[in-house]
C-alpha cells in the first residue's frame, strides 16, 4: 500500500488511541474499487430489465399556479405510449416529516419544476414526445421568490396546514407560510446581555445550492397493481425510509414494497429523498405493471429534485473585553422551497449547531423554515450545520476585531473543553475542538502570518480559521446480520449504503480486526430492503458508528459459535475453547490444538454443522435524552458530537476580483481512523466542495423561474479550481461507545470550510462579507466599499 | 427517422449496426450495445462523465452522433483492462483513493489515458490544464492527479524496461 503516499499530507494527533492495530489505522483500497474502474459497477440508469417502458415527465413552467385543465388525448394515442399519469389518477400525499407533496401535481402547482403529467413508452424519444403533446391550462398564481415575500404570508403556499398527515417531529404554524420552527433555550440570555461589555450583531446569508451529484436521481420500478407488489432499483442513500414512505405513499403494507440499491453516484443528502421512485412507481401501476424506467436529465435534476435551502441568519453575541462570551442569540430563517420535505430535520440539527462549540452560559436559537414558490430544500451534507457554522465563525471574527483578539485566541478561550455544560445543558466529553483548532491553524503556519498581506504579484492575502460541531441523529437503530460461508469467508449484510464515503471498507475492516481475519475473506453483500436487515439511514455521518458497533456485536456472537463448532472438533467442552485477539479457536487445556479464523474452511469445523451466522443490533434510544420543544435542554441530545477546524489563506486579485484559495489546514477529531485515506478523501472532497460554496456556487431565481439550471451556468469546481495545497491532522479522541473510538467524518469535513475561506477573504479584503458565494463582481462592486483601498 | 449503417471498432470489435441518424455516440454504446461503463451526466458536453476516446481522442461522447463514428475506432472504459490485467492507470486510480462514488471514473480514465498519450511525464498544472473538462464531486481531484503522476511513473517503467 501506498500510506507513504499520504503521510505527506496527513498528521495523525493520538490523544486516546494507538497505532497497534492490524487491520484498522491502516489504508485499505476501497471495497469494489475494481468494479468501478472496469466501468461494471451499476448504477441507477444500467438497470434494465426484459420489458422495461421509459418515463418522462411534464415539469410545470410556471412558479405557482392553480391547474385549469390537462389534456392528455393527442399524448395516450401516440404510438408506443403504454401509460399517462396526472395527478387525479393518485389522490395521495408524500411526507417524511408532514405529508404535503403529492406524487403528480394535484390542482396546483408550487413551484417551477413540478411534476404536471407523466408518460410511460415503449422508447424515451417517443415518451419524451407524448409528454410535448400533452396540453395544460394553468391560471398563474402570485408567486413568492424569498423570504420577504413568504413573511408577509398574504400568499400562502399551503393554506390549511392541519390537513396534512404530520408526525410529531415537525411545527408547522397554521395561517402562515412557516413550515417548522425550532426552539432552544439555554439561561436567560437577557441576564447574559446585561453581564457583557460588548454586544455585537451580525448577518449572514448563504445562498442555494445543488448536490449536483454527477449521477441524476433515477428509478426504475415494477409495480403489480393488483398484488400491490412494488419492486424499485434506485440509488437511494436510505433504502428503508424510502421504503417506509413509498408503502404509505400507495398504500401497501411496508413488505410489499422492495427496493434493491444500485450503484449510488453521489449523494451529500441529495439522494435521500424519494424523487424518481414515486413517479416510476405510478407509471408501473398505469402500465398494468410493466417495469418503467425514469432518469431525469440535468436540467430535470436541477430543478425538480431537491437543493440546499437558502439561508438568512442574525446572531446577537454579549461578550466581555476580555473575550468571554456571557450570551448568544440565533435567529435562523429557511427559505425552503414549495414542500417540506427533509427541513425539519435540517432545522433541527442546526439549531443545536448554531451556537458552535463554545461555552455560552445563556444562549437562544429561533429556526423557521418558510416556504416558497421554489425547488426543494432538504439535507446538504451537514443538516444546515454548515450554513450556521459559517455564520457564527463569521461572527467570532468580527467579535475578535471589536476587542483587537486574535480570531484563534478568542475561540481557544471560548471553546468547550471536557467537563463544560454544552448547549443543551449536557456535560460534555470527547471533545477535542481545542486540538483541532490549534492542528489546523499550524497547518498553515497561522501563528506566523499576519491577518492580511500583499503577495508579491500584488494579490491582497489573508487568513481565516472556523470550527464547528454537529451532533449525529438520535436516536436511530440499526442491524447487520454476518453470515460465514462454507470456506469460511464472511458476507456483512448491512443497509449502510456506499456512496463514495468509504462505508464498505471500513465494516469489513471493523470485522477483520476483531476476528483477526485477514480483509479479503470479508465481502459486502448488495443491499435489498427484502433481505438485508433494517437500518435508519446512511446520512448523519452515523454509518461507521452505528453499523460498526452492530458489527463488532455479530463478531462477538460469531466467535462464540465458532467456539462451540471446535470444542465438537477438539472434543473438548465449550468452556474450554477460548478465541484470542489474533484469531486462533484455542483450547485451552491443549494449546496444540487451535484453528485460525483465516483456516476455518478447511478445518472441517464447519462441515455438517449449522451454519455460523450472526445478527448484530445497535440502537441509541436508551442512552437518549429526548430534548423537549420548549427549549431543547436535555443531557443527551445526540450520542455522538463531531467537530472540527479548517484554517485557509486565500490571494483575491484586486483588479479581477478573483479569490484563490491557496492552502487550507484541517484537524478533524475522527475518534479513531479505521480508513485513514477514506478520512482523507472525505477531508479532501469537502474542503473542495466547500470552496465551490464559499466563491462560487449559487442557483439564481428570479420571480419563482431558475435561471440557471444547468452546469454550464451553475458552476461546480473544475480540476482548474482545485490548485490548494492541503494539509490535514486527523486528531483521535477515542469516542467511548463508537467502535474502536469512531467518530464521523462524512459530513464534518464540510462543515468548517466555507467560514474559513469567507474570513480569510474578508481579512484579504479587510471588508466584511456577510453572504456567500462570494464572487468577483461581489469583491469588486460591492455596495459597502471594501477597506483595502487596493480593490 | 432516417437509419445508416456504420461499421464501427469499439474496444477492438468490429460492430456493423443500423442506426438512427440521430442517435448519439452515448446512446449507442449504452442502450445498443449495453457498454455503461460510459456515464451519461449532463447531455450537454459540461460534466465529462461520458468521455471515450475516438481514434485516441477523446470526446463527450453525449456531444457526437454515432453515424460519425464509422469507420473509426472507440475505446471505452470497458476495453482498458486487458489480458486479465488492469491498465496501469485503473491500478493507480485504486492505489492512491482516486476513486469514491465511481460516477466520474471512467471519464476520468479516458481523459487520463488521452492526457498521458499527449504528455507521458505531465506536471500538476498540465493536468490541470488537460483534465478540466471532467467534473468530479466527490475527491476534490487531488488524488486523480496522483493517480495520473503514479501511472505515468509506472507506464515510463515499462518503456524502460521493454
């Protein structure tokens, strides 16, 4: 292997752990790699099946607008067009949170991009041409483009809230445009204002995003319409609570509908909810149950699946002058697009984030999410952890410049260290943000550099570091079941999708490394909602954790009957067969006769006997502390708190208004490295994912239309844009109920990036940006004119 | 629609097929002749997802029609492996964690490929330069051109050694 390779780039920081292990801690090529490479791994759209019918769909042009009449006749009776579908044909509701969506546009629509009409046929072409040929009137609607608008609630996107289907999780507020709101308070923060000798206020806005997976959501469906059989293959990042809405959606029993995972080309939330499946679903009903296969293009995929929600927050922060914060307030307002799909959740784990990870005796966060007449917002790799952390990082600068602080001192002074009572009133542990932001600034040489400087070329420079937590979703349960075949190699059946992230090497490697097995007798087996056992979802950056602990519990059950199978082949009694740390079944009175996990094939141990196989379970509802809506104080509120720093320097020129990002310094706390080069890559990806966030991307609406929904107009970060040097600590602070100390790193690595580049860029340009992405024309032409008088 | 014929070489095999005119390079090979190992991302020649080299060039393959390509030789990433051996550029893509999601991969590889036929000893820059057409969302492209260095070391190794 090549760790080598990497150890240039990466430090690890031991505080709990060590680098003994043999399996774990160690660099393995990526599960299924091969497959990739030779182009045979399927994906979503390389199902095919005997039979199969295209989808198409008619998207609705207009923004918000009640639907007069549809006319499907020229479209049923082109030739190969096997199904027509609108929304009369399926009165039902789809919902994660609150059932609000319908599957085909019922009577209106809300948003540019909804589903209107949809057509099953024998090609695309001629499915794609039925749907030119279908006619509808609409009667437009006033349409609501932001948050203003929606405020104002004289337009109410959905007027009757209280007719909906609504779990218990989500807060809509009858008689307004507010579809969850979210509430935490922590102290008086009016007792903590008054103890302050400094207030500061600031504002922050980040703009829409999309996942731009380069796979688009696709589905391909059998549905039986007199069984109710439903059979889906799509790139779902949570197969079961799809599985869980789809069932309700059409009202089956959940075992009825099935879903087989394929090949997920990207997902960052984007894939986690249903968006081609219902829509594929109905196609097969109308079709009398024939596959329909529907995979949206890139234009269909920016504006009728889902994106990250524009976001506007203020935050208010009592401070004393010697940088002691006495008192936060966050006030967070979702623009969230027509339904509200995943928001809630959103809302939810950024209210607990909004604070950041400092000690704050007072402390206030108001969330609301507000619709519009725009595409859906939902989860963006974090649940809005980033979008607040680049708020509250933005303002811990401008605190550190109101009292002339060192923007590192004033967060290293304020920071949550073990035994500090944390956001919710919990005593918190495992916590090594200190650490990490002392690695990530020495990553780039922080304590050396002045805030801002001119480069030789005359490019304005600057620094800037940001932190943040996150909390994992809790509670949440998982299962895997571990099978041994009969040559003694392993299948992990697992729901914990692979979608880039590294999960299908970091379970075999946490079962190799407690059986003692060597890697590839560990296979991961495909993932069918039939079969595999349940888990809550692949998001949350939960997977390695959850799945891991479920794991090492199918290992130990493992163990135990493999046990049994050589006491009967040593002739011995059970208890006096024992499995070492290094993998041998050992008896204990006659240590010459052992067997080695890597041997138990061709022992015969396991011939004739039953078949060793095991089921691993691990949930969280027991260690949970449900925090109540008023006020969100609890001493558990999440199992597992993931943090982390990023320090960037940035050059913007002043002639073009160009910000290139020149290195950026991470320390992310991973509790433990199982895959340290996956740690990596997810680092890696973020840190550039993040960059595009910060400087470049942006989808544009303009009265309820996208203006540029597709990658030429919407741009993503090239090869030409990736020119950052990168250094990266991976700290570990063992997490005492993660498997061997895990922590996530899925969504973390994400979380800290955009605020560090925006303060390097607002000390580069001593100004004060208070949105992102940040553009040349914004540099150059901002209405409030930057300080350095070069620009 | 208006059909022709094309005699076409994909991956060293000879394929005669009547085609719609209209019928893209893409289209092709994954619905013809089941090759999806090339990716279909945009449609629009943004994304690079679907890059096959023709006669060693390569191209969107969303962006040509498959009449073009009579006569012409297509190489896809299902014809890189070889001998039941990878091509030293998969190997590298594997090696160094070039590879997430998998969606951009065999673009990636094609490009590469093109890329080191075009300079066998590339500096960052120049694969900066040459790669910037395929888009990938999950690496953050550093470990693709590591990969493209590690091959171009291997494949100069090779040279040497024949």
């Amino acid at each position: 292997m090549l760790e080598g390779r990497d150890w240039n780039r990466l430090v690890i920081n031991r505080k709990e752990t060590t680098g003994d292990e043999a399996v774990i801690g160690h660099t393995q090529i990526r599960k299924g790699g091969i497959a990739k490479v030779m182009g045979t791994a399927k994906f979503g759209a390389d199902v095919d099946l005997p039979g199969q019918l295209y989808g198409a769909v008619l998207h609705s042009p207009h923004a918000h607008a009640c639907i007069l009449s549809i006319d499907t006749e020229q479209a049923r009776a082109l030739p190969g067009v096997r199904a027509v579908v609108i929304g009369s044909d399926f009165p039902t509701l789809y919902g994660s949170f609150i059932a609000d969506q319908p599957v085909v546009a019922q009577e209106k629509v809300r948003y540019q991009g909804e589903p209107v009409a949809a057509v099953a046929a024998d090609t695309e072409e001629i499915a794609h041409e039925a749907v030119r040929l279908i006619r509808v009137e609409y009667e437009p609607l006033p349409v609501i483009n932001d948050l203003a608008e929606s405020m104002k609630n004289e337009v109410l996107i959905h007027e009757d809230w209280s007719r909906y289907d609504c779990s218990s999780a989500c807060f809509p507020i009858q008689g307004t445009n507010i579809g969850d709101q979210y509430h935490l308070k922590k102290g008086d923060p009016d007792i903590g204002f008054a103890e302050a000798d400094e207030i500061v206020e600031s504002e922050f806005t980040c703009g829409m995003l999309q996942h731009t997976t380069i796979e688009t959501h696709t589905a391909t469906a059998e549905a039986n319409p007199i069984t109710g059989d439903i059979h889906i293959w799509s790139p779902s990042q949570s197969p079961f609570s799809i599985r869980g809405l789809l069932a309700k959606t059409f009202h089956v029993p959940l075992e009825k509908v099935r879903l087989t995972v394929t090949e997920i080309g990207g997902g960052f939330g984007g894939k986690y909810e249903a968006r081609c499946e219902p829509l594929a679903i109905a196609l097969s009903l109308k079709a009398n149950g024939r596959p329909v296969k529907l995979t949206y293009r890139r234009d269909e995929e920016f504006a009728a699946t889902v994106c990250r929600s524009p976001v506007h927050m203020h935050i208010k922060t009592g401070v004393k002058k010697d940088g002691t914060i006495t008192a936060q307030k966050v006030n967070i307002e979702w623009d969230a697009g027509a339904y509200v799909t995943t928001n809630p959740r959103v809302d939810y784990n950024a209210g607990f984030a909004a604070n950041g990870p400092y000690k704050i005796p007072h402390a206030q966060v108001d969330g609301y999410v507000y619709m519009t007449n725009k595409t859906l917002g939902t989860a963006y790799r974090g649940f809005g952890v980033t979008e607040v952390a680049t708020a509250h990082e933005r303002q811990m600068d401008l605190i550190a410049e109101k009292l002339g602080m060192d923007p590192l001192e004033l967060r290293l002074k304020n920071v949550l260290c073990n035994g500090d009572t944390g956001i919710t009133g919990e005593i918190m542990h495992t916590m090594a943000v200190k650490e990490c932001l002392q690695a990530a600034a020495d990553n780039i040489g922080w304590k050396d550099l002045p805030l801002h400087w001119i480069d030789e070329e005359g490019n304005l420079c600057g620094k800037g570091i940001a932190c943040f937590n996150k909390l994992t979703g809790t509670p949440s349960t998982t299962s895997v079941l571990v099978k041994m075949n009969e040559n003694g190699s392993l299948y992990i059946m697992s729901a914990s999708t692979e979608m880039g992230q590294g999960v299908t090497t970091t379970l075999p490697q946490i079962a190799a490394q407690a059986l003692g097995m060597d890697l590839e007798k560990i296979s991961m087996a495909p993932i069918d909602t039939a079969i595999t056992p349940f888990d809550k979802t692949t998001t949350s950056s939960r997977s390695t954790f959850h799945s891991g602990n479920a794991v090492l519990e199918a290992c130990d059950d493992i163990k135990t009957q493999l046990c049994r199978l050589a006491a009967l082949k040593f002739k011995v009694d059970e208890t006096d067969v024992k499995y070492t740390s290094d993998g041998y079944i050992t008896c204990r009175s006659d240590e010459s006769k052992k067997i080695h996990i890597n041997d138990v094939g061709k022992s015969g141990i396991l011939h004739e006997q039953a078949p060793v196989a095991a089921l691993g379970k691990y949930g969280t509802s027991d260690i949970f502390d449900p925090p109540p809506v008023d006020g969100r104080q609890s001493k558990r509120p999440t199992v597992m708190w993931m943090h982390g720093a990023q320090a960037a320097i940035v050059a913007v020129n002043p002639k073009t208004g160009r910000v290139q990002v020149k290195k950026v310094g991470a320390a992310h706390d991973v509790g433990k490295a199982i895959n340290p080069t996956g740690c990596l890559q997810q680092i890696e990806g973020s840190i550039i994912m993040g960059l595009g966030h910060a400087l470049m991307e942006e989808m544009i609406y303009e009265n309820g239309n996208l203006r540029n929904g597709n990658m030429v107009d919407y741009k993503v970060p090239t090869f030409m844009d990736a020119d950052v040097e990168m250094k990266i600590t991976l700290v570990e602070q063992a997490h005492p109920e993660g498997p061997y100390g895990v922590k996530g790193i899925g969504e973390p690595g994400l979380a800290p990036t955009a605020a560090a580049m925006v303060n390097a860029v607002c000390n580069a340009c001593e100004a004060n940006f208070t949105s992102i992405p940040i553009k040349p024309e914004h540099v150059l032409f901002r209405k409030e004119k930057a300080h350095a008088p070069q620009i | 629609m208006q059909n022709i014929t094309i005699h076409t070489i994909v991956n060293n095999e000879l394929y005669i097929r009547t085609i719609p005119v209209n019928m893209t390079l893409l289209q092709f090979l994954r619905e013809d002749l089941h090759l999806t190992g090339t990716k279909e991302g945009c449609d629009e020649g943004e994304c690079g997802a679907c890059t096959v080299l023709v006669d060693g060039h390569p191209m969107n393959s969303c962006l040509v029609l498959a009449a073009e390509m009579d006569g012409k030789h297509v190489l896809t990433v299902e014809g890189l492996a070889e001998d039941g051996r990878l091509h030293p550029l998969q190997e590298a893509f594997l090696e160094v964690g070039a590879v997430q999601c998998g969606y951009c991969t065999p673009g990636m590889l094609l490009s590469g490929i093109a890329m080191l036929n075009l300079y066998p000893h590339p500096t960052r820059e120049q694969i900066r330069k040459e790669m910037e057409g395929n888009i990938c969302r999950c690496t953050g492209y550093e470990r693709i051109a590591d990969a493209i260095l590690l091959a171009s070391e291997r494949l100069a190794g090779e040279t040497e050694a024949h």
